[in-house]
C-alpha cells in the first residue's frame, strides 16, 4: 500500500513541473511542427487521389460521371467505325515536349515528319529496302493529331464553347498512334522509333500499352483519338503512304 501511495505521489507532482521559457517555446514549435506535417500529409494524400482518379478516368467528388461515359458519347464518323474490327493492338503516344523561346510549340508537322523518317527507315532495315516490296508487312496504322493535353471531353467543348481563350493553356500538339504489329517486333519497332525521335528531339516523350482486342477497347480508344474531333488519318493515305 506504501509504494502506491508513493507513485501517486509521484504522479502528482507532474502536474506541477515548471518548464523554462525555451523549453516551452520548443515544446510548442515541436506541436505546431507536428500539426504543420499531419496537415502536409493529408493534403498531399487527398491530391495524389484526386490525380490518380482524375488519370484513371473518373471524379471523385461526382462517381456517377465517369470518363468512359464521356467517350461513349462522342461520335465517330464513318471511315473510323469500319476500322473497328481490325484489331489493332497496340496504342503509342508521342510528345515532343519541347517549347521554343519566342516561338512557341514544336508544330505537329515536325513530329509527323520525325514519325514518318524513323518508319521509314525501319522498315528498310528490317523488311526490305525497296519499300515497295514490303508493302505487304508495313503496319497498319491510324494517325490521330492533338493539340490539347485536356483528357476529358466535355471540359474540352466548355471552354471552347465559354472560355475559348483558356484552350492555349492546355496547348501542347502530341500524337497517339494505334498500330496493328506482330505481337513479337512490338518492342523491337517501339524501341527503335523512340530512339530515333528521341535523337532528334531530345525532350520528347514516347510510350506504348496494349489495346484489348474487343470491339469495345477498338471503338474506346478510337474515340480518344477522335475526342476533340482531331485530323487523324490512315498509313495508305497518299500523303502519308511509305
């Protein structure tokens, strides 16, 4: 009975240490520091899911719109929609990045060009260097031009319907491809057109992922090309036939 008498004791006193006036300021930068990161983290921690919703296609705040749903309401025009059961199945995106002082954005030409040379010369190397006789082989292919880096479809008609001059800050011309490639030369052609972009333009930016082969993921992605009504045109097109 003695010693808890004595803890107590001891408890008690706690309540009446005197800190010195550093300690006490340190005391209190240490809390507010505390409350500073906990704060830090949360907000950070809210933002990363809003970006990652935001990539994977939906809004967080409204579930019941999603990004699908907004590409399922574009329509394509013909000459797209009887491409759908081709099958193409692999999707690579090019972004060349780079801003010119005083100029502006690299045009959508100089890509294309980069795109048409680096084919070209693949195919050479790899198939025939007589381009005619490996006509057969060459890729199908469905070239779509974007000049906005905005994902979603109706915030894209919002501002151009009411705030046509806010699309220049989303101004950034990049391409998407969707390619029809043997599943064993994807990487091998991947690898070598980024290569060859890349030693033209260093600060661009080149990726690939598959495509399901479902006439649905077809149309999806078709549809994102499509998404701002962008030019978009076909490897047996005249101006752009190897």
């Amino acid at each position: 009975m003695k010693d808890i008498l004595e803890d107590y004791k001891q408890m008690s006193d706690v309540r009446y240490i005197h800190l010195t006036l550093d300690e006490i300021n340190e005391l209190n930068e240490r809390m507010e520091q505390s409350r500073y990161l906990k704060s830090n983290y949360i907000t950070n921690k809210q933002r990363n899911y809003y970006y990652r919703c935001r990539d994977l296609g939906y809004r967080p705040d409204k579930p019941e719109i999603t990004y699908m749903e907004d590409m399922d309401k574009i329509q394509l025009p013909q000459q797209l929609e009887i491409q759908k059961n081709e099958m193409y199945n692999v999707w690579i995106s090019i972004d060349p990045t780079f801003f010119i002082k005083g100029r502006g954005w690299r045009p959508l030409n100089y890509t294309l060009d980069l795109l048409w040379k680096a084919q070209i010369k693949y195919y050479k190397q790899n198939f025939s260097h007589n381009l005619a006789k490996s006509k057969d082989r060459q890729y199908k292919q469905i070239i779509f031009t974007h000049l906005y880096k905005i994902k979603n479809y109706s915030y894209y008609n919002y501002l151009k319907k009411f705030y046509p001059e806010k699309l220049q800050d989303y101004f950034k011309p990049h391409l998407h491809i969707m390619y029809k490639i043997p599943v064993y030369e994807v990487e091998q052609f991947f690898n070598f057109i980024n290569k060859y972009i890349k030693s033209k333009c260093k600060t661009a930016k080149l990726d690939w992922e598959w495509i399901q082969d479902t006439t649905q993921d077809q149309i999806r992605c078709m549809k994102y090309g499509y998404k701002f009504k962008s030019i978009y045109f076909f490897n047996t097109d005249k101006h752009w036939s190897c």
